[in-house]
C-alpha cells in the first residue's frame, strides 16, 4: 500500500519523516506501541461510549 502523494496521507503528522512513505511508515509501527494511523479504528462516538456503558457490559 503506497500513496501516490503526500496528500492523500491522512496521518496528522505532517512534519514526521514517514508522512506520505507509507512502506516506511508500517515497518516503522511493527515495532512501536501504536498501530499506523491510517489503520487504526475509528474512535467511537460519545454516545456509543454512553450507551455501551449504560447497557451494562460485563
């Protein structure tokens, strides 16, 4: 997975050496505590939070 230019990378880490080398950037995070950015899930919603604790979840 390459990007074909540095404006379709959707990390908001624009000043990091990796911004747009997408190869660079997942060899990179194999390592790092943090998936890639571009990979990662989206956040959930206030309300999904809320009604996922309102619902009793054990």
């Amino acid at each position: 997975m390459s990007h074909k230019s540095d404006n379709a990378c959707v990390c908001p880490k624009i000043k990091c050496e990796r911004h747009g080398k997408c190869s660079e950037c997942i060899e990179h995070h194999k390592t790092s505590k943090y998936k890639v950015y571009c990979r990662r899930s989206p956040k959930k919603t206030l309300l999904e939070k809320i009604f996922k604790n309102i619902g009793g979840s054990k």
